[in-house]
C-alpha cells in the first residue's frame, strides 16, 4: 500500500481509525470538528479513502514522469498537457481549440463567470443548485434566479429569460441527486441550438452511474452550438489530482485560456499527465464499475433506511448514480434546527438552505451525501437523525 510521503515514518493521522471515528469535515469547508464524539459526515461529497485507486496513481505518476519529465514538471501551455487535451478533444469530436484542461471543474466555472459575468448579470440556475456556484455568483455581484426542480429536473417552462447563462448540473445533480430527463435536454438543447441561451452543462458525475441508462448530454444534444460542457476526474479517479476540462466555442475557450495566463500561469502538468497515463492503460472503466459498486451499496443502504425510519411526511429523492440524496422533511420542519441537534448527537448534513439564493427556499430541506461513509454507518447515522426528526417534531414550540 502506498501511503502520504508527506508524514515520513510517521503514521498518518487517520491511520487504523474507523471512518466514523474521523472528524468531520466542516460543512462549510471552514476547517473540521475536532470535539470528542464520534461523527458520522453526511456533509461533505467526497470520495471514501477505499474508493481512490492509490497505487495505480502512483504507478501513473512514475511513468509520466519517466517518460516526460522535463516536459511535465515545468512550465507548459495553459490550455493544458497537450496530450490529454488531444484526448478529451478526440473524446468529443471537437478541435483541440475547444477545449480547455482546468484544475477542477470548479475553477472553469470560475473563468466562466469572470469572462460572462457582469454586476446584476441574471444567472438561472437550479433550485436547488451547487453552493459553490452560488458564492461564485455572489462574488461577482451577479443576480442566481432559481428555476424550479422536480423529479426530472429543471422545468424548461419556468425558465426567465433573456440571462447570461443557465447553470445546470443534469445528472445526478449536486446537491439533489436528480436526473434531468431526456425530453427535457432536448428542450434545452433547442433553446441553445437557437441561440435563446447559453447552457453551461456540469456534468462531474455522469459516468458514476449505477442505476437506469445513460443520456445523452445536452452538448451532444444541440451538436456542440450554444452549450459549454464541463467535465472533472475527481469524482472517477481521483479529487486530490484537481484535473477537469471545459469544451465550448473555441472563440470563448479562448478568451478563458487569456483569462488563465494572467490567474495561474500555468497548469498542474504532472497531475494531467498522471490522468493520462491512467486513461491510456484503460484503468478508467475497470476503476468506475469498482467505485460505482461500492457507492451503489451506500446509496441503497440510505433509501432502505429512509423507508424504514422517517417519519410520515418526509420525501426524498431516489438517484440512480452519483454522491448525494435530498431530503424534504415533513411540512413545519426547520433544517437548521435538526441540523443543531444532530451536530450535538454526532451526524452532521448540510442545511438545504445553503443551496438556494439567501431566503429563497430549502429551510425544511437537507442535503445528505453517502460517498464517505460506510453503509453500517450510513444506516447508523440516518437511523439517528430520524430519531431527532421525530423529536423535534414532538416538542411543543413555546408561545
């Protein structure tokens, strides 16, 4: 097994502890809670320690490094390694112009907004929608207008046009776990098609897939015209290597490649060129049928157990893939409350709130992530908060 160099010979911190006896990570990304209790994090979307192919990686890295190192560890074109951008654009049909390697998926949609964005700018985005995205947002003093959601996505009709983009995550979004449904891509890629819009498509976790079949993207959908897609390696090989791309108009990449040079410089060309290697020797498939395995047994572990412990009231969604479920507790519940007590009885979630525009919806709402902790644990931890719910839910509310 390979382990952090970073440490030495010391031990890693976490060495030989149980995953629900880690801290757990800050929902707010502010740091982690180190009180005595044992938490089980249902807050953070982040792989298991088990899920990441560690010693492929390394064996990865060493190669690229053998044969490319004085290329790979120095200085190299911001649109990306060269070779891994010939990839991805071969992957999509499209010229290596189009495409544009980023470090995370996140830091394109942060070009973007830089590029697209002006103050008051109206972004439609989904209710509820990434956070990350809502803060990028906020950053640019531009206005998210959330366009309402059921179990197959956005509704198209509720859509507010004219705004500069529409931010959308379609398959097994983040934070609901819901898949856009394929006639309603087809509308968005009409509407992109025509020019009525700009769709900005997030697409990080379309490949973990665990139940139902495929669809197609909403790029592919509207061949390319009127759509940026977005694309991560975090949420199939690996998080830490921060490598994700962007495909659009080549005009647009780049403006966002202009943009890169003075933000950066230069990409992580080593981190690329260990993806590649790791494409290259066709670890990529074997790798996702292993992670979807095991994610599929903590997303199943989480519905059996919402069946069996909520109270009457309460829904939520059923993903066929990805890292998260969406709970909407019965009606008059506070998020915010339950999430108080939970934290004192050692679960933690994310408030539903923080995934809306300030005041405009998900107070009675969580968002609950079954990637980092095992199926006993997730059963242990929902198990808790039914309890809570159900608590509260019989405490008299003084007047």
């Amino acid at each position: 097994m390979i382990t952090p160099g970073a440490w030495g010979n010391r031990p890693h911190p976490w060495a030989g502890v149980r995953e629900n006896q880690r801290p757990a990570p800050n929902r707010a990304g502010g740091g982690i809670y180190t009180g005595p209790m044992a938490t089980i994090s249902f807050a953070r979307g982040v792989p298991a320690p088990e899920l990441l192919p560690v010693e492929e990686l390394a064996d990865c890295a060493r190669a690229a490094i053998e044969r490319d190192g004085p290329t790979v560890l120095n200085y190299g074109p911001v649109g990306g390694y060269p070779p891994l951008r010939e990839w991805i654009a071969e992957r999509h049909g499209v010229d290596t112009r189009q495409v544009l390697v980023t470090n995370g998926s996140l830091q394109g949609l942060s070009l973007l907004a830089a590029v697209l964005l002006d103050r008051g700018s109206r972004i439609l985005v989904e209710g509820p929608t990434y956070d990350r995205a809502l803060r990028i947002a906020a950053r640019h003093e531009a206005e998210p207008v959330p366009v309402p959601m059921d179990e197959d996505g956005l509704d198209p009709d509720a859509l507010e046009l004219p705004a500069a983009f529409l931010y959308t995550i379609p398959t097994f979004q983040n934070p609901s776990g819901r898949t856009l449904s394929l006639e309603r891509r087809r509308r968005l890629a009409e509407l992109a098609r025509n020019g009525e819009m700009l769709v900005v498509e997030d697409d990080p976790y379309a490949l973990v897939r665990f139940g139902g079949e495929p669809l197609p993207s909403i790029y592919e959908l509207a061949g390319g015209e009127g759509v940026v897609h977005s694309f991560s390696f975090s949420k199939i090989v690996s998080p830490g290597l921060r490598v994700g791309y962007l495909v659009g108009p080549a005009e647009l990449i780049a403006g966002l490649e202009a943009l890169a040079v003075q933000t950066y410089l230069a990409p992580g060309q080593l981190a690329q060129a260990t993806v590649l290697e790791f494409l290259r020797r066709g670890l990529l498939e074997p790798n996702v049928e292993r992670v979807a395995a095991q994610l599929r047994e903590r997303r199943d572990a989480m519905l059996e157990t919402f069946e069996q412990e909520l109270p009457e009231g309460t829904s939520w969604s059923r993903p066929e893939g990805g890292y998260f479920a969406w709970l909407d507790l019965p009606p008059g519940s506070d998020a915010a409350a339950l999430l108080a007590r939970a934290e004192q009885e050692g679960v933690t979630f994310v408030n539903g709130s923080d995934f809306f525009p300030p005041g405009q919806g998900g107070s009675g709402s969580a968002r609950l992530a079954y990637s980092f902790v095992s199926p006993a644990d997730v059963r242990t931890g929902v198990t808790r908060l039914a309890g809570l719910l159900r608590d509260l839910r019989s405490t008299p509310v003084a007047v």
